[in-house]
C-alpha cells in the first residue's frame, strides 16, 4: 500500500522554529484571505528582533512547502520595554530566582517534561535519529540521550508516525525475557489504540487482544520460563508486521536507560526486541551510558552488532573542544534565561563565570545547567552581590561532589556490584594529581590502556560519573615517536571549594581557550592559543600508570 505523507502543518512549523530559536512565542494568530495566510507572532519586545529575522526565514520555508503564506511579528501586548528588561538584571532581581526556579526543574528530560527549548547539537544528531535504521544512542548522565529521543518522538509523530516509549529503570528488577513482555505489552496497547475509533474491527484486532491477553496471564507469574518468552517473538513479529503494513505507517520503538537493567540481560534483551521487528518498518533507538551498557555478545551471538544491525550515536560533548562546547552550552542557558525576561546572561554571570562553567561542567548539558543555577544561588549568598563570579562556581562545584558520589552508588547498584573499587580509583588519582604533583591532569599511556583493562574501566566509570573528563584523546610523546597518550583532567568538585586550592597547576579555560596557571601566584599564565602551544601545555601532565589501581602500586612518573 501506498504510504502518502501527512497533511503540511504551518502553524507547527512556526512553533517548533520558535522553540528551536529560544524565542518565546506569546500567542500565534492564523488569518485566511482568498489569496494568502498571514500568521502574526507576537513576541516580547526583547525578541523582536530576532523574531523579525525569523519570520522572514519563515516565510522562504512556507513556500518552499507550496504555502501562499508569510509571518508577520509583533509585539505581544503589556510586555516590558527592551530596557526594562534589560535594567536592573542582578542576582538579586526576582527574574535571576525565577531563571534559578527553571533551571532546577527542567535540567532534566523525560517523556513527560520535554526539554523547554530544544536546541540541535553541533553534529545535528536529530536527523540521524529519525530516519529508519536502528541507533545506539551513548552518552555520560545528562549529555542529553532522553532530550535528543524525546525531540525525535515529537518530530516523528508529527509526520505522521507512531512510537512507544519504554524506560528501562522502571524494569531494572525484571529478566531480560520479562522486560521484553511489557514492551510488547506495551506495543499491543499502542496497535489497540489505533483501532479504538474506527467502526469496523479489522480481522488483525483479535490476534492482538489475544497476545495482549497472554502477556497479561504470562507477566501475572512470578516467573517465565524462557520457552514461553521466545514463542512469542515470531508471533508479535506476524502481527507487527500486518500491522505497519495495512496502515502503511511507520514504528519507532524508543528504549530510555538500557544499562540498567543487569548487563547479563542486555544483550538477551535487545536479540529479542530485534526478533520482534526484523522485516517490519519498525526502528529501535536505544539509549545508555555506554560504559554501563553491553549491547552484543558474541558467543551465542545475541543483541544488536554495531555496523551490521544498528549504528552508534555518541552524544558526549567533550573538554577536547572547547569552545564548541561553551557555544552549545550557553545558547542552551540564554533559552532558558530568555523564558524570565532575562535578554543577556552576562547580566547575571561574569564572563569568568561563564568560562569557568564550561569547565565546572565538563561539558555536560545538565552539569552545566544545575550548576549555573547553584552558582547564582551561591552569589545571592553573598551581601552586595550583583553577579555571579568564578568563587561562586568554584562553591557550587564543590558542593556538587556529593551528587556525583551518590550517582556512583546508583550505577554500582544497577551492575549488581560495590562502589569501593572505583571510589578507591578516584581517590588514588586525587592523591595522585593533588597531593604529589599539585597539577589538575595527568596523561595515560596507550600501551597501559591496552593491557590494564579492568583498570582503565575503572577510568571510564569516573569519566561516566563526570568525576573525570578527557581533555585530549591522543597527545603524541615529546620524545618518542609514534608513542601516544590521552590526557585527563579531575572533576573541579575535586579540588576546589569555597576557594581552589594554593599552588596548583591547574587546566582552565579563558576566552575560548586553555591556559594553564599556578593558583594562589603571581606566576604567569600559559596560553595554549596554538595547536603547537597547547600540545606543550599538555604534555606538561604527570604520566599516570593504571598499574597504580591495582592492589600493587608502582612509584609514579613524572613529567619529562
């Protein structure tokens, strides 16, 4: 059967490019003439101007889609004066409380809270995840998986498609055969849906009440037997198909948290989920900390082999690219800040202050986003203040230490295991980085990479936990060619406080670049405004052996 698409929707259009732009759209008003639409915006009078730039894209996007219609903006009726807006923006003003109040309660995405403004990462991931292929989506906690999925979701249905959505942690106590059960469960109840409204009942609506049924009866017992589980792969598979096919739609199954369910059960999980949709027009995006999650196993083979059944879509935004990194991160932050009436965040954050975020953060959407607001809650703290300064990062990163540690404990809960390994990791490379060599990052040999396994695993944990960030993923050595290293850096949390700690050597980040400095000196900073500079700074780090996480430790290495 033909699959016809659905109906152009301008009204979405405008509101989904608004959103996009981080412009508030006060109301949106269609009016129909014989020969045109026009739509008027109305916007604050802070985001007139861009609204205007907007609007006239706009207008070249309804043609392009064979809409007779233009965007016309105006201003939304009793909003402030651009100068009122702008006026009196301190930590203090109610609108920094306010700006505090979003961050807090929309740093962090679900199904059911999508992000308040979706804005596309630099790889612009968002058309990979939507087209018809299989995806792993990895990333650290807060990288923005379940953002990225729930935009898909939206941008899916409003085309015309259908999804479901299943997050793993409700299951995480549940076998992989069980959890595969309340998905199809899950699924029956979406194709039931379907058929609610229509007046005569297609002959394929009793097979699916009648699977439905049976997964009810099978998820009542305490346990299934994986016999029961595996003979109803090739039957939801039938049905799925008939389905998608007389409907001529199109199915994308979106599986939130993979890792935790037991890693044992991972790749039992994902054989049978795939079962279920092979030769059917339905895609699977998964999404986990990668570090966590085992998507495939070799022998028996079972789950989603990377190349063959699904591609790879790596969401983290590293320390590696700075610059990159604070550009996504504060467009991120001004959507937010624009939602209070705030027009520029350096009204309430210092330049500094911004820098030092992009660090404090490691990069991480939501790091970022929690800890702007800790940090103009720790300016407010202070008598007089009237932005938030480098000293209230500092503060709020310590204090953000003791969220991470009990992040820690979750994920070792969820692989069945204790935190004392990696806890002892972090501890030995503070001691390691602080107390021997006072420097704030160290390199890693590739060579220990390779043959201390279960130790650099060890360092990935830290590195999902964002307790340590990689700043370099292969620095060449000074004096032996064709010898390479990646070069790490601890978490802020790690040495800083109400103050960072004196006569440190320590990585940071200014004005779009790194520069190494010695805290609590007059020493001269070094700027790594080259590709040649910055490499030298770098190679600078103490060269740390994994064999130090062992039981066993061998003396440390200095840097040449």
């Amino acid at each position: 059967m033909t699959q016809f698409p659905p109906p152009f929707n301008p009204e979405q259009l405008i509101r989904d490019r608004f959103e996009k732009a981080g412009v508030v759209l006060d109301s949106l008003e269609r009016r129909d003439f014989p020969e045109e639409t026009i739509f008027i915006a109305r916007v604050p009078q802070a985001d007139l101007e861009q609204a205007t730039e907007l609007g006239n894209r706009l207008d070249q996007a309804l043609q392009q889609h064979g809409f007779d219609g233009f965007v016309t903006v105006r201003q939304a009726s009793g909003q402030p004066s651009h100068a009122t807006i702008e006026k009196e923006v301190t930590v203090t003003d109610k609108r920094a409380t306010e700006l505090v109040n979003l961050l807090t309660a929309r740093s962090r995405t679900s199904q059911v809270q999508p992000s308040l403004s979706y804005i596309p990462d630099t790889a612009q991931n968002i058309s990979t995840v939507t087209t018809s292929r299989h995806h792993l989506i990895f990333g650290r906690r807060g990288a923005g998986k379940t953002a990225l999925m729930v935009e898909a979701k939206k941008m899916i249905e409003n085309d015309g498609g259908i999804s479901t959505w299943t997050n793993i942690q409700t299951l995480r106590h549940e076998t992989a055969g069980r959890a595969f059960m309340y998905l199809c469960k899950q699924l029956c109840e979406t194709m039931q849906i379907r058929y609610r409204t229509q007046d005569r009942t297609p002959a394929i609506v009793p097979l699916v009440t009648a699977l439905a049924d049976d997964l009810d009866r099978l998820l009542i017992s305490a346990t299934t037997p994986d016999t029961e589980v595996l003979r109803v792969v090739p039957r939801a598979q039938a049905i799925l198909s008939r389905f998608l096919l007389s409907n001529a739609l199109r199915l994308f199954i979106f599986i939130d948290d993979l890792h935790y369910l037991p890693v044992r059960e991972q790749p039992k999980f994902l054989d049978l989920v795939h079962g279920m949709v092979r030769d059917c027009d339905a895609w699977l995006k998964v999404a986990a900390i990668k570090h966590l999650a085992r998507w495939f196993q070799a022998s028996p083979p079972l789950g989603l082999q990377t190349g063959h059944d699904a591609n790879h879509i790596e969401l983290d935004l590293t320390l590696q690219k700075p610059s990159q990194a604070k550009d996504f991160l504060e467009t991120m932050l001004r959507s937010y800040a624009k939602h209070v009436g705030i027009r520029s965040i350096h009204r309430i954050l210092s330049p500094s202050a911004l820098d030092r975020l992009v660090l404090a953060s490691g990069a991480v959407p939501r790091d970022y986003l929690v800890l702007s607001a800790s940090t103009i809650r720790q300016a407010q703290l202070r008598e007089k203040s009237r932005v938030a300064g480098v000293q209230d990062v500092n503060k709020a990163s310590g204090d953000a230490a003791k969220v991470k540690i009990a992040e820690l404990e979750d994920d070792a809960a969820s692989l069945g295991g204790n935190t004392r390994p990696i806890a002892r990791a972090l501890q030995i490379l503070r001691e390691f980085c602080i107390d021997t060599f006072k420097c704030s990052y160290f390199r890693v040999d590739f060579r220990d990479k390779e043959t201390d396994t279960e130790e650099y695993a060890m360092m990935q944990s830290l590195m999902d936990l964002r307790l340590l960030h990689l700043i370099n993923g292969s620095l060449s050595d000074e004096r032996e060619a064709g010898r390479r290293s990646e070069v790490f850096m601890l978490d802020l949390s790690q040495y800083s406080g109400q103050r960072l700690k004196k006569k440190l050597n320590v990585l940071d980040f200014e004005k779009g670049t790194i520069v190494l400095k010695q805290t609590g000196t007059s020493a001269a900073k070094r700027v790594g405004d080259s590709p040649s500079k910055l490499v030298q700074l770098l190679r600078r780090g103490p060269l740390f052996r994994l064999d130090r996480l062992k039981d066993k430790a061998i003396p440390p290495t200095a840097p040449p």
